[in-house]
C-alpha cells in the first residue's frame, strides 16, 4: 500500500483531499463569554458533500483579542497520536490571512452571515459549511502515507492577552486522497 501511495505521489496523481467530517464535540465552553456553541453534521444525499451546521451565541465580541489553536492527530494503533500539523491564529488573522482554511471559511462566512471579523456580541448560526481542500497543494504527512486516514483535530480558543480559555472542541474527520482521473 505505501508503494502505491509514493508512487502517485511521484507521477502527481494525487489531485486533492476529501474531508469527511464526523462527531463533533464541544467540550468546553467558557459561560462568562459563550452562552451556547453547537455543531452538526448533514449530508443531504448519496453523492452530496458533506455539510457542517454551526451555531453559537457570544456574550461578548470577538477579533483578535480570541487566540484560535488548531492540533491534528492521526489515529495509529488504537490512539490518536499527535501530527506535526498545528497552528495557532488569532481569529481575523486567520480569516483574513491563512491562504486555505482560513480564506475558505471566511468567504462562506461572509456570504452566510453577511458579517465580517470582528464579530459583534449575539447569535450566529452558519448552514452548509463545506471542508473543499480539492486544490490543497501539499499531501498531510500521515504516518503510513495512507490514501485513507481517519483523523481528529482539537480546537482551543482562549484570549489574546491573559490565555484564558473561552472553549474547545474536537472534530473527528476520515480524510482521503483522492487519485486524479488521467496521468499528466
């Protein structure tokens, strides 16, 4: 299998990354600046994406001043073990900035809410968000450099200034690399 991996790697098979997001867990939330966050996940039919709800009702605004931590581990042997994949943004930075995530979200962000960061107090809820890193332009450096790895990613936000914690979640995704059609 990891002959087979390397070897589309090589030739530039390997055209994209599909996520398939699964359970969702919001394990903390800080009641003196959240009241309530939520995710879901749909998938409206058998070839259809797969959509991610999101919902959240702030008691105070957010921008730079909430620091966003991102963690990917690989699930190995029984254990989610740590990747080298990890960041740490503040939030409008990251909309605005990171060239992947960070400017996928924030174009649906924009169209969904019609707001931009900084976030004002109050009630968000974005439908149909869409993982799309089919023009990902490097290859998730898994352990085994598997086309199919299911994975979790941690979520920390805490403030800028003093670290202290406003929430944490966990998204558990099974991401495969997907061949491209014909050999270039």
């Amino acid at each position: 299998m990891i002959w087979l991996f390397t070897l589309l790697c090589i030739f530039g098979i390997v055209q994209g990354l599909e996520v398939i997001p699964e359970k969702p867990e919001v394990e903390y939330i800080n009641h003196k600046y959240i009241k309530n966050m939520k995710f879901t996940i749909q998938r409206k039919g058998r070839g259809s994406p797969y959509y991610i709800h999101f919902y959240v009702e702030t008691l105070s605004g957010c921008g730079n001043n909430l620091t966003i931590t991102m963690k990917l581990y690989e699930y190995i042997g029984g254990n989610y073990l740590p990747t080298g994949i990890q960041g740490e943004y503040k939030i409008c930075d990251f909309l605005e900035h990171e060239p992947y995530l960070g400017k996928m979200f924030n174009i649906q962000v924009q169209q969904r809410l019609n707001a931009s960061c900084p976030f004002k107090a109050g009630s968000y809820q974005i439908k149909d968000l869409v993982i799309d890193l089919e023009n990902f332009p490097f290859n998730i450096p898994f352990t085994w450099s598997s086309i199919s790895v299911r994975t979790r990613s941690d979520v920390t936000g805490h403030l800028t200034e003093t670290k202290e914690p406003v929430f944490r979640y966990n998204f558990q995704f099974t991401i495969t690399q997907k061949p491209r059609n014909k050999i270039i």
